[in-house]
C-alpha cells in the first residue's frame, strides 16, 4: 500500500508544492521583466520567493527551465485570452479580429513583465531561442486557422494563409517589442487599431 501523505496545517503535500512553484513563477516573472535572464540569478529568485534552492529544484532544473515554463505560461494565458475573445458574441467579423488582437495585446501591455519576458528575454538567451521560434509559429498557425474560419471560402488557401499569419504574428511581435522598449510613441489601443487593419485586408482574397 501507498502511505498517506499527512496533511500540514490543513494543506496536502501537493498543494503545497503547487503553491510553491507558483511563488518561484511569480519570483522569475518579476526578476526576468526587471533585471533581465542574465541578471536573474538563482539566489536572487529563491530569495524573492522566500524558499531555498532545495524547493527550486522539485519544481525546475535551472534558472533556464524556470523561464521556459514563465514564457509558457504568458503564451498559455494569450492563447486562452484571444481564444475566448473570439468566441464572445460580436457584431461584425471584423469586431471578432479587433477583441481577439486587444485581448492579445492587453496581456503583452497590461502587465509589461509579461510582454517583456515572453517577447525580449526569450530571445535573449540562446537555449530558448529555438522555444520563442516554435510559440510563434504555434501562434501563426493558430492565426491561419481561425482566418479560414472567419471568412471561409474567402480566406486565402495554403501556403498563401501560412505566409500571411507569420508576416501578421512576426511583425506584431515585433511592434509590441518595439513598444516596450519604448522606441514607438503610440497607445496599446493604436496597435490594436493598426494591427486589425493588417490581419483584415491580408487574411482574404480582395
């Protein structure tokens, strides 16, 4: 038989690992956004945690799977976040494209942490580069798919619908880095504005 893990201070073991990996996510997203992959090390995270390294490595292996699972985790809540924006009720297609992108949008912005380290420092490490080049493609594809759902037998075949999501994710990527280095005076509502435009005139055949 398997013994029982005895409950502390009325939490299961499981919960409590669950809870302590959270705060070492919270500790990487903070410290990536702020300091940067290079300047995060291992004891600055577990310190801003408030657990020793023994706890980090029950949940991660290094500092570098620490960030996969961080970027992971914003690009998790993007999917979800632009899915079910998607998915509301909405006047026009072109309204559907609008809630889909801003909701895309608000997690990069809302929360600068969050569109740093998935967008800056997953380049910035070399181990994670190839990682950032599969999300985006992952994200193109996602963006192919829901053009041919939108508009049908309007939207462009393949692989003119493949070409199209990876010019459309790799230059909003690309504009949201560039407004989070603040080299671009614009609102996250003019991105949202531009980048609506984009994916409408280019996801169907004129």
């Amino acid at each position: 038989m398997t013994p029982s893990v005895r409950p502390y201070a009325g939490r299961s073991a499981d919960d409590r690992s669950a809870e302590r990996r959270e705060r070492l996510l919270e500790a990487g997203l903070e410290l990536f956004a702020t300091v940067g992959a290079a300047g995060a090390t291992m004891t600055a995270i577990c310190a801003h945690a408030k657990l020793t390294e023994r706890y980090f490595y029950q949940s991660f292996s290094s500092k570098e799977d620490l960030l996969k699972q961080v970027i992971a985790a914003v690009s998790s809540e993007v999917r979800v976040a632009a899915l079910d924006a998607l998915a509301s009720p909405a006047s026009t297609v072109e309204k559907q494209v609008e809630n889909a992108i801003s909701a895309f949008v608000g997690v990069m912005t809302a929360d600068r942490r969050k569109g740093r380290v998935a967008m800056i420092e997953s380049s910035a490490v070399e181990s994670l580069r190839a990682y950032r080049q599969e999300l985006l493609r992952d994200f193109a594809s996602l963006v192919a798919e829901q053009a041919h759902a939108l508009y049908g037998d309007r939207a462009w075949s393949t692989p003119r619908s493949e070409i199209n999501a990876i010019l459309f994710v790799g230059g909003l990527a690309e504009l949201v880095v560039t407004w989070l280095n603040g080299e671009i005076d614009v609102t996250p509502t003019q991105i949202v504005a531009a980048a609506t435009d984009n994916f409408v005139s280019t996801a169907r055949r004129p």
